[in-house]
C-alpha cells in the first residue's frame, strides 16, 4: 500500500476504484439531499469508490474514530512500519496474523498519536483474531466484504467489539465499493440536520437512513466524502462561513440554517432548537 496522505480537496475510495460513475446536476436532481450532492459534484473532484483490502481499511476506521485524518495518519504509517510496512511487499494476510499476535500494549504505544490508543489497540487485535477466526483468512474477508450482501456484511461487522456503523459503512464503500452505502460521521450529521432534510433530533443512524434513501446509490459514496469536505472549508461546527457572508456558502440556497443565527452570530447543535 502506498502513502495515503489526507487529501487537499476530497478522500478518495482506493487507487483501483470499482465503485460506478454518476452524472451531478443540481436541476435534475428528485430529492433535496441529492441536489445537495449534485451541488458538491460541481464543487469537488470526483472518484470512484472501492478497491481497498478490506482488513486494512478495517484498521485504519478504527484508528480514525474520534480523531482527525491528520491526527490518525501518523499511528496508520507507524502501524503499517511496525507490522506490515508497505515498502517490504507485506500483504493484507500478513497484517491480520502480525495484530492477531500483538502484544496490546507495544500496539498501543505504536498508534498513541491516534488518540485513544489503549481502547484502539484492544479493537484492533480484537478484529484481527476474528477475521482470522471466523474467516480462516484476510483474503476470505475481503471476499465476504466485496461479494455478500451488504446488510449481511454491515450486520456481521456490527458484531464486532468497538465497530460501529460509520467503521462498518466505511468497510462497505472503500473496500466493497457498494453503491447506496452513505457512512455518516460528525460533519455529515451536522451538515444534513443544520441544512434540515434531517430532523434536528435525528442521531445517526436517522441521517443515514434518511440520505441513503433520498440520494441515488451511485452517489452516496461520493456524497459522504465530499460533506465531510464540504463540513471542513464551509460548514464547520462553530463558524459556518454563512454568518459572515450569506453568499459565501455553495449551498445557500439548499440550506434552512437550522441552529445558525446569522443575525446574532449563535450557532448551536440543530438539536438544541427544539423546544
């Protein structure tokens, strides 16, 4: 695996791709969450979905949880350094028999710049004895990733120990390359309540079935990264940029501003505005 630094405009889903192209026209779109997307295919580059091995992307959502890409990349290369560098030829296989047999401590101090290392370290071997043993191999698991049902694949993934829903949709886009899959994180659940097609008070797994229903498959992949982008230049938690200049966001006019105050510079999590 080569370096994968966090890219300047929009994370991509693997060198190899495999997810399907899809056209981005805000006036043709059926629903608002897919103008919304259409809007931010105009805005960012865009990419298909998939071609990841599958262990590995398992370990690098778990490492990214609760922290930033900037913040996880330093504990993804020393892991990969450690246990399975990309420069010696080491596989997916290797990677899985060298955490399976970690010392949980020597990986925790290995990963400490991702945060939360202690509670990471355990998922991370934790996950490595499962695909071994319930799958026999990494290869297995990949091909269980890529070619069973998603929602059997989400399921089992959620039964894992420390593997939520956003770990688990991530698996399904950038190692399955499954169209209709729309992981939801911080910014993307901020993003869709704040711009009001999700109820202020719905949690995550409200905004996922919300977006995957009203965005066209073949483009949630590209909609989760490309809000995240988005929730990063334009719409951040506290200064989204429409309270200094009301033009100033591509999505003015797509927007209820639920939580943002623009007259009284507020802005507030969409929940806090229920009464």
């Amino acid at each position: 695996m080569s370096e994968d630094p966090e890219p300047s405009r929009n994370i991509s889903g693997g060198l190899e791709g495999g997810g399907v192209a899809a056209e981005f026209d805000p006036a043709t779109a059926q629903t608002r969450a897919e103008a919304v997307v259409d809007t931010l295919g105009e805005l960012y580059w865009q990419k298909a979905y998939g071609g990841q091995d599958a262990f590995t992307c398992l370990v690098r959502t778990i490492l990214s949880q609760n922290t930033s890409d900037k913040a996880s990349q330093p504990a993804h290369d020393a892991l990969l350094e450690r246990y399975g560098a990309d420069e010696s030829g080491a596989t997916d296989a290797d990677l899985a028999e060298a955490l399976a047999n970690a010392a949980q401590s020597e990986l925790a101090e290995t990963i400490s710049s991702a945060g939360l290392y202690n509670q990471k370290s355990e998922t991370i071997v934790d996950a490595a004895e499962w695909v071994l043993e319930e799958f026999g191999s990494a290869a297995a698991f990949d091909a269980f990733v890529t070619d069973e049902p998603p929602e059997t694949v989400r399921e089992t993934l959620l039964s894992v120990r420390g593997v939520g829903p956003k770990t688990a949709d991530c698996v399904l886009l950038f190692a399955g390359g499954r169209g209709g899959v729309f992981p939801v994180d911080t910014h993307v659940h901020r993003i869709v309540r704040r711009l009001g097609i999700a109820p202020p008070d719905a949690d995550h797994e409200g905004v996922r079935e919300i977006v995957e229903r009203d965005v066209p498959a073949a483009k949630c992949g590209f909609g989760h990264t490309a809000m995240i982008q988005f929730g990063r230049e334009y719409c951040t938690a506290r200064k989204p940029a429409c309270l200094e200049d009301p033009d100033a966001c591509p999505m003015g006019g797509l927007c209820e501003q639920v939580g943002v105050y623009p007259a009284t510079g507020e802005v507030v999590d969409p929940a806090e505005t229920l009464e």
